[in-house]
C-alpha cells in the first residue's frame, strides 16, 4: 500500500526543459535527496491510481466451547512480526481463544468447526462475564481483556494465568488503548461514564495470587448527557463513554461518548477539562439544531495523524488530529451503525477503512476516494461487530459476527499483479530514496571539484547555493526574479558586501525537517501546540 501523506513534489516552471538546467543534470539525484531532508513529500505512487481492490475469504472459525455456540465481542491480531499469524478473540461469555492463521491450518473445503480445531491452540476463562476489548502488549507475550465486570486483566500469555487486575470502574469496561511507546500504561474507558488512567508497575495489593491496581487518575463524567443538565445535580448521571485511544503524541486521550458525537482530547498532565474537541456538528453542545447521535468507535492509523469516529448516524467520519478545529475532513457512508457493537478500524498505513455493519456485511473505503462505493465483504448471517487490520501482513483482515463465526479475508490490489508495475515500484522507490545529511555532502563535494573556479568567485541570481555551500535552494521562475531584483539593488548601494542566509532558531523549528530531527533546545511540539487552551 502506498503512504497516503505523500504528495506531488512541485517543480519549478521548465525545470525538465531548462538548458541551463540540463548542463546540471549532475546534480538532480542531489537535489532530490536533499527535497527529502528538508521535508517535501514525494509523488503519490502512479500505479495504484487507477487499481481496484480484490477482497476474497481466506477462511472462518467457530466461536464455541463444549458444544455451546457464543457470539465474538472483539478480535485482535498480535503486533510483532514474528507473532503476524497469531489473533485472539475474546467473547460473551467470557472466554479467550487464541487462533493461528496461517494457510497451513485451513483446508478451503473444511468447515468452521474443523478449521476451530486445527488453528484454536489455546482457550480458557478470562472472566465470569462478556469481555468487550482485548489488547497485546508488552511485545505480545500479555493480553488485556476488558469485561462488564467492570474490571480489566492482565494475562501472561505464555505462561497462561492472570498477573494484574485493574480495579476502579463502576460500570462495564468498553474500551482500552495502552500507551504508543510504554505498555505499562494504558487509558480505559467505562459505563459508568468515566475514564481512567493506569500505570501496571502500580501494584497495591495482592488477592488469591492475583495483583490488584488502581487508577492513577480518573475523570468522571467526561461525556454527559444534554439530558442531565436538566435534572438537579445530585441525580445527574455521567453517560457511557464508547471509546478511548492514546494518541501517538504519547500525551493526549481522545475519548468519545454514547450520548452524542463529541470527540474530546485530553492532556494527561491537565485532565480538568478537555483542551480541544470535534464533532462534525457545527455545534455539538446546539441540541435544537439537530439530533445528536452517539459514536460508536474510535481507530487510529500508525503515525497518529488521522482518527475515524463511527457514528450512530450510519456514516464515519475521518479527522486529522492536526486540523480538530476544520471539523471532519471526510466522511464514508454505506454501512449500517445499528448499535454500539459495530467497530470500525482504519489501516495502520491510513490508506483503507474497514467497518463492520448491522447488514452482516463488512465494508471497506479507500480514504483518498470517499465518493467512491466501498467494497463489500459477504459472508457472514448477522451484525458483523468487531474488525481489525493486521499490522505485520499487509490486506489481511479478521471480521466478528453474531452468526459466531470470525473470518480472515485478503485485500489485493489486481494491479500489484502486473510485471510492469512492479518494476515501476522499483523505480519509484530508488527515485524516492532520500540521502543522509553526510552522504549528501559528500556528493555536493565531489561536484563541486569538476566546476570550475569561476563558479565560486561571487555569488549570481541563478546560483543555487547559499554561501557555505552546504544546501542547495530551489527556486522558482518568480522568485529568481525577485531576487535578481534584490541582487541588483543591493550591489548597486554596496558591492563589496555579501547577502548571507543565516538559519536562526525559528527557521529551524519551522522547518519540515525538524519533525524528524527536532533541535535539542527547541520544545517538542504536541497536538495540543495547534490549539488554544482554554484557562
């Protein structure tokens, strides 16, 4: 799948054509590698442009024990490479089953029981109760599971026994995320209207070999009913929150209710109120204006930048964690959002969003081509519920469903199959290939001994260096005349003087390049840095 934050680089006007241009075509590769290190984004792969997506079934099991059927809640495929083969479904009644999908354990004429058989390799009781959301960490040897006995567990899974239990909610735990970078942490979000904060190396106490955590920080009623402000507030009830996440930024919470379609985002060191949300209302607090509808879920891509909302209202909507206050940047419809069972989740690469529906199918939008019709996934007899992507295997994806199946599709792209286009993959990926800062330098030094003196005497309009010499600056048509112009009345009140660009500290944290490397005396920037905090 190609990376969806690329963009068209912009050449100057006849930069192709220029036979001034052309004389230097010994420095192109430079300049390319150089755009990289100074943050322009690169072409959008041409060959997937105008590609189709193929979705096939790979295989289903059965979720049941002992005979007795069960419906899936949640499915999750492990996150290291090495484990890729390997996702966990967790259920209503309270079990956790972990499954191999390789294509070893799956006959194509085999049915789901007997695919159970071959590719269940481990099963037991997590809970007396329905686990709504499971979660790997720690490099996928544990496995968090949330269940309405408003509790949350923390399972060796090689060892197979419990090692933590996250006391604190006072209603069914919907929904948890741990933390991008420290999976000692984690975010929970709750019935009871409230979400909470955890550190797992906090234990207080132990209980029948099992350790008991509480919450390092807690907010309550974070998401309240337009309802509530009418009733007096010592019988005001907070209103379930749906769904949390831990924003890549490693501090802000996004969390998201069933009373209306808020997106709230929080910073951990300031939980006293949230210092932004969205909605794709125009005023979500405005209940005249129109009726509120509940989101559903909550999914981020892997970089962070884009957030899907499923709403009540039957369509999910796509924001850039950048751009909170432009509202949703699109929205996908097609599917049906009957109850707060239906997931959806958008690809770790942000290409792709695959949403489960209350139609027993599952749908699939390209996120670069809203407008287009989704691709369907048929199979399954009832409300499809819970979806995920798999991070390592690249179209791989597991759909849960109230018929108790859970099934593995592949997502291709029949375009990937020409000879043609994959040698064009290869040519783009080496026309794309960015230099190191050392290696660039080493080219620019070996070009600059084949040039003659004359070149380094003084410093013309169409020179396309600064004075060190250490980077090279694209211009275009208009700026070389403005800076002709400059040149001329400049030299015309002092000839003997040199124009010097100096890069300050603010060009340096403005810079796209500082994203990757960020200047030590310069505060790392957050989220919260494009948003104005309300005191």
């Amino acid at each position: 799948m190609r990376d969806h934050t690329a963009q068209k680089i912009q050449y100057p006007a006849g930069f192709r054509d220029s036979p001034m241009e052309s004389s230097r075509s010994r420095s192109v590769f430079v300049n390319i590698g150089l755009r990289e290190l100074n943050g322009f984004r690169v072409r959008k792969r041409p060959f997937f442009a105008d590609s189709e997506l193929i979705c096939r079934e790979i295989a289903g099991v059965a979720v049941e024990h002992d005979g007795i059927w069960t419906p899936p809640l949640a499915v999750s495929f492990c996150k290291t490479s090495r484990n890729s083969q390997l996702f966990a479904v967790s259920d209503e009644d309270g079990h956790v089953s972990l499954f191999n999908s390789s294509s070893k354990k799956f006959a194509s004429s085999a049915t789901h029981q007997e695919n159970t058989e071959k590719a269940r390799f481990r099963d037991w009781i997590a809970h007396y109760n329905a686990i709504f959301d499971i979660s790997w960490i720690k490099g996928d040897s544990c496995l968090l599971t949330a269940s309405g006995d408003q509790t949350i567990k923390v399972w060796d899974v090689e060892e197979n026994k419990c090692t933590g239990v996250l006391i604190g909610h006072t209603g069914t735990v919907k929904s948890m995320c741990s933390h991008p970078t420290n999976s000692d942490l984690l975010v929970s979000g709750s019935r009871d209207g409230c979400f909470a904060l955890w550190d797992l190396r906090c234990k207080s106490s132990s209980h029948k070999e099992e350790f008991c955590i509480n919450s390092t920080g807690m907010v309550k009623g974070a998401h309240l009913s337009p309802l509530s402000k009418r009733i007096r507030r010592r019988k005001a009830a907070s209103s379930s929150i749906t769904s949390v996440l831990y924003v890549k930024d490693e501090i802000t919470i996004a969390t998201a209710g069933a009373p209306d379609s808020a997106l709230k985002f929080w910073d951990i060191r300031k939980l006293k109120a949230p210092f932004a949300q969205a909605s794709p209302q125009s005023d979500p607090t405005n209940t005249k204006e129109k009726r509120s509808h509940g989101i559903v879920s909550l999914s981020q891509d892997s970089s962070g930048t884009y957030l899907t909302a499923s709403c009540k209202d039957n369509r999910i909507y796509l924001y850039n964690t950048l751009r909170l206050d432009k509202g949703p940047v699109q929205s996908f419809s097609g599917c049906r959002i009957d109850s707060f069972f239906v997931r959806t989740m958008i690809s770790p690469d942000g290409e792709y969003v695959l949403s489960g529906s209350s139609d027993g199918n599952a749908y699939i939008w390209q996120v670069n081509k809203p407008q287009v019709d989704p691709i369907i996934l048929k199979g399954h007899d009832f409300e499809v519920t819970a979806v995920d992507w798999s991070p390592s295997e690249i179209g791989k994806v597991a759909t849960a469903s109230d018929d108790f199946t859970v099934r593995l599709w592949n997502i291709e792209n029949n375009i990937c199959t020409n000879a043609n286009a994959t040698a064009s993959v290869s040519r783009v990926k080496r026309r794309v290939t960015a230099l190191s800062n050392t290696e660039a330098k080493e080219r620019l030094e070996m070009n600059r001994e084949t040039e003659s003196p004359q070149k380094h005497s003084s410093l013309s309009s169409d020179d396309d260096y600064n004075n060190d010499q250490s980077m090279p600056i694209i211009r275009t048509p208009e700026s070389q005349k403005k800076k002709t112009s400059s040149s001329s009345s400049l030299s015309s009140l002092s000839s003997e003087e040199d124009i010097i660009c100096e890069r300050t500290p603010e060009t340096t944290f403005n810079s796209p390049s500082s994203v990757l490397n960020p200047p030590s005396s310069v505060k790392r920037r957050t989220i919260r840095d494009y948003f104005l905090v309300t005191p």
